[in-house]
C-alpha cells in the first residue's frame, strides 16, 4: 500500500527531472549532471557507474531519511 508521503516523494523526483532542470539552465545555475562532469571529468562507462551509484545513494539516503527525521521533530 502506498503511503502518503510516498506519493510526495515520487512527485519530488518527477519535478526535479523535468522542471527544477530546465529552470536551473535558464537561471545559468549548474545542474546536477554539470556538476558530475565537473568532478568526474570526460564521461566513459566507468564514471558513469559512479555516478549512478553516488545517485542511487543519494536517492536512498533521502527516502530513508527523511521519514525518521520528520518523526524527530
């Protein structure tokens, strides 16, 4: 069963691939796939593993996370 704040989540991550990026380009504000190129450097299948793990991390930890912290507060 899906619970409210899931739906949140999914349309977080909906939003910030289509909308936040196109406004982030047009503010000239670095995206996250400039940023990754920045540090990564020239993209080849090896940094582009990296990337998906540092990104499947960073998407884990936030809908793991945020739940116990709302539940803090």
């Amino acid at each position: 069963m899906i619970k409210k704040y899931d739906l949140f989540y999914i349309f977080g991550i909906v939003i910030g691939l289509f909308i936040m990026n196109g406004i982030f380009k047009w503010l000239n504000i670095l995206t996250y796939d400039q940023l990754l190129e920045m540090i990564l450097g020239k993209p080849t299948i090896l940094n582009g593993v990296i990337a998906i793990t540092i990104s499947g991390a960073l998407i884990y930890l936030t809908i793991k996370g945020v739940p116990k912290l709302k539940k803090s507060l």
